[in-house]
C-alpha cells in the first residue's frame, strides 16, 4: 500500500467535508490488475459538530476499515475515504 496519502477539507451542500485519498494508487502500473469498485457507506452515530468524525467514533471506525479491508484480500485496494454529511464513505 502507498505511504503516500493527503487529507483535504472543502465543502458538499455547503457541510463541511474530509476527502483522504491516495496520492498514487497506479504509479508504476502495478495496480493495474484492479477493475473492480467496491464503496462502504456507514452513517455515524455520533459525528461532531460539523458532521464528521469525532475522535472516539474514529477509533471504531478505523478499526472496522482495516477489518474489512483485511477480509477482502489482495483482489481490493484501498485508495480513499470521504465523510460527509454525517456519513462516511469509502
């Protein structure tokens, strides 16, 4: 997996929103092998102030993306998340 990621905030409906993505998922052509999306919506139950994550739902949150992504197997790649709207999408 890529170490090189970037964060970034802007606005959906005029909401605050947080995009974290992966730089390079296909530098060196490498990944090419992956055809297929896969997208995970998960509604948060306890967003802060803004919509967003707040810091302990995070923690779980994060946990089950790993769990997820670690059941998948090599045929998947992970390459980014959005929250939003008190929701959160990968």
């Amino acid at each position: 997996m890529s170490e090189n990621w970037n964060t970034y905030l802007s606005y959906i409906d005029n909401q605050p929103a947080s995009f974290l993505r992966v730089l390079e998922p296909w530098k060196n052509g490498e990944n090419e092998r992956f055809v297929y999306l896969y997208r995970l919506r998960v509604t948060l139950n306890e967003p802060n102030e803004d919509g967003l994550t707040c810091e302990q739902e995070a923690a779980v949150l994060y946990d089950l993306e790993d769990s997820i992504h670690d059941s998948l197997g090599s045929h998947f790649m992970f390459v980014g998340r959005m929250e939003a709207l008190w929701r959160v999408l990968q």
